[in-house]
C-alpha cells in the first residue's frame, strides 16, 4: 500500500491557509505532508513565500502527520542552522520529520549577494553540507573547511533517532551520487520510462529507503477552468534542468515563459476534471514502486481539491500510513560520514 501525502506549496498559498489546508488534508484521509522551503515565487501570480520552518512547526504542531521539506543547504542556510532547526523538529515530533536536500536554484539563493557556482560546484557543496548535517545529528563538534566552513559547531538539543536525509533526482548521474549517501529517493512525476530510469539508477547505485514521488497536478469540476488554472499557476515551471535552476526570479520566469503553450503545461502538469482519471495516474505511479506520493494540486484553492480527492480518489488506492521518516542506515547515528577536511580544488569565486 502506497501512502499518499499532501504538498503544501509555499509559493503559491498564504501560510495561515496552508495551515488549515493541512489540517484539512488529515481530516479527509490524506496520511503525510510535505512542502516547498522557497524565498520567491515562480511568477507574480503564486505570490507567496511563506518560511517553511516556521511553518513546519505549526503543522506538525497541530496534526498527528509526518511532514518533509525539501531544502537546499550552502547558500541561504549555513548546514549548521539547518541541522540546528531538523534536530529540534525531530526531537519534538519524534519519526515525524524527514527533509530531502538538494543543490538549490538561484531565484531562491542569490539573495545572499555570493556568486552563483556552477552545478558540479554545487553538488560537491551539497555533500559538504550533508556530510556536517550528519555529523551535528550525531552529536559531534563539528570544524570544517571548504565550499562550506563550520567552526567548533555542535547541537545540544539532539533526537533519540536521526531524522530522514533524501536525495531529490532529476538525472541519472545525481541518482548514482546520491545513492551514496541519501536515506531515500525523490522526483517529480515525469514519464513512465524515465522513472524507471532514474529509480533504477539509484537502487543500481546501492541506493536505499523509500521511493518518493511529487505529482503536479491540477483538478476542477470544469474542464476548462482547470485548464485555466494549471496554466496560469505553472506556466513558468515548465523549464527542465539546467534552465530553471539558473533563472533568478519570477520576473526573469515570466519573460521567459511568455510563449509556452499550454500543452507543455500539460506536459508537467496532471490536468483532468476527472476523479477517476487522476485515481488512474497516481496508481500507475504507485505501480511503479513508489512508496510514498504527495499530491501538488497547482491551484491556489486547496480546500476544493482536498474534499473531492479525500472523497473520491483516496478510497480508491488504499492509502496507508508512512513509516518513521528516521534515517534508514543503522549506523548514520553513530558513524556519520566525515566532513572532507580540505577544501575541494574548485573554491567558490
């Protein structure tokens, strides 16, 4: 049985209506959350960036859910801070907290004022900052030198088990690299073929944990209208990698959207007034080995969406409960990777 979760897109909805969208997921027989941590939206008309953290301890707060982030250490957050803030989560809502870790995109990064690296860069910054997550979780003092410097750094309010590091996947090679170190698997959904490839990859890799996949959708009783809404939230989300992660905000993403048609919305996009077709699409998805998948309706109203899917589409798919979101490796508690003591040859500008 798969678990179906809800993603919570700060981006696009105030945070007090996410909250109670949320809240409201649980109610109608969603059983995980997870969100988006950004700083802008994709374009003017999303409009929102509330902060995740703050956020995430409302909502696990005030709902028995487990809830991921997606985040990306090195830039905006010092890994030290980001240890910090998933140490508390996960010792105040125990298995309840996991946070998939990626190399970032510049529209949420560049407010830091440092140049953006290239991605082998920030790749190889990334595993710098997992590596000293891993090490703050395990209780060491933690000094470092390289893409990342951490100085005499330790976390004093530590979990009993180490919260849940993901790796988010959008080729292959990242599958591979991630496989070394991540607790489990995340991407969006894409075609059939190219999920196999890159779930494959990473199993192929000696990857391990659970298989996790967001789905952009959008749903609305008239077909037309959910058209309209796909394309008028997430027009600007239809550039793959490297483009999207280079482009610095939702002014630059309008401009360069301006022609999409509305088939390459599509394209990324689950758009049907069907309930029966949208229960079809998430069960291939599951089919397909996924453990857990988190339903990204592109609308702003989510409470809509939350009532027809609770009603209509999560009975037909046996949804179940996720296990504890703790770190999969039995000996991540207690023998983290090191933290490289040198800095890596190609140093930051």
């Amino acid at each position: 049985m798969t678990v179906i979760g809800f993603h919570n897109s700060h981006e696009q909805v105030h945070p007090a209506e996410l909250l109670r969208a949320v809240q409201h997921a649980e109610e109608v027989g969603f059983t995980a959350a997870m969100c988006s941590d950004h700083f802008a939206p994709w374009n003017k008309a999303q409009g929102h960036s509330g902060f995740a953290w703050s956020w995430l301890g409302a909502a696990l707060a005030t709902t028995g859910l487990p809830c991921g982030v997606v985040n990306a250490p090195g830039q905006r957050y010092h890994p030290a801070i980001i240890a910090q803030g998933a140490a508390t989560l996960a010792a105040m809502f125990p298995g309840r907290f996991w946070m998939a870790l990626g190399s970032g995109q510049v529209m949420n990064e560049r407010i830091t004022g440092d140049p953006w690296p290239p991605k082998r860069i920030r790749d190889a910054r990334l595993r710098e900052c997992v590596d000293v997550i891993r090490a703050l979780l395990a209780g060491e003092e933690v000094t470092h030198r390289g893409l990342v410097d951490v100085e005499r750094a330790k976390i004093w309010s530590l979990p009993e088990q180490q919260p849940a590091l993901i790796g988010p996947v959008m080729s292959v090679p990242t599958a591979r690299r991630h496989a070394d170190w991540a607790d489990g698997f995340i991407t969006i959904n894409q075609p059939h073929e190219t999920l196999r490839e890159l779930t494959g990859a990473y199993r192929d890799a000696g990857g391990r944990g659970r298989l996790v996949l967001q789905v952009h959708l959008c749903w609305d009783p008239d077909p037309d209208r959910a058209k309209a809404i796909a394309y008028e939230q997430w027009h600007t989300n239809t550039f793959p990698p490297p483009l999207c992660w280079d482009i610095d905000g939702p002014e630059a993403f309008e401009q360069a959207s301006r022609h999409v048609p509305q088939e390459a919305v599509e394209g990324a996009v689950r758009v049907s007034s069907d309930l029966g077709q949208h229960a079809e699409w998430i069960a291939e998805y599951a089919e397909l080995g996924f453990d857990e998948i988190y339903l990204h309706h592109v609308g702003k109203e989510q409470l809509p969406f939350l009532d027809a899917f609770g009603e209509h589409v999560l009975p037909q798919l046996g949804v179940t409960r996720p296990a504890p979101a703790v770190a999969t490796d039995p000996a991540a508690p207690s023998q983290p990777r090191r933290p490289h003591q040198e800095p890596q040859p190609a140093a930051l500008p």
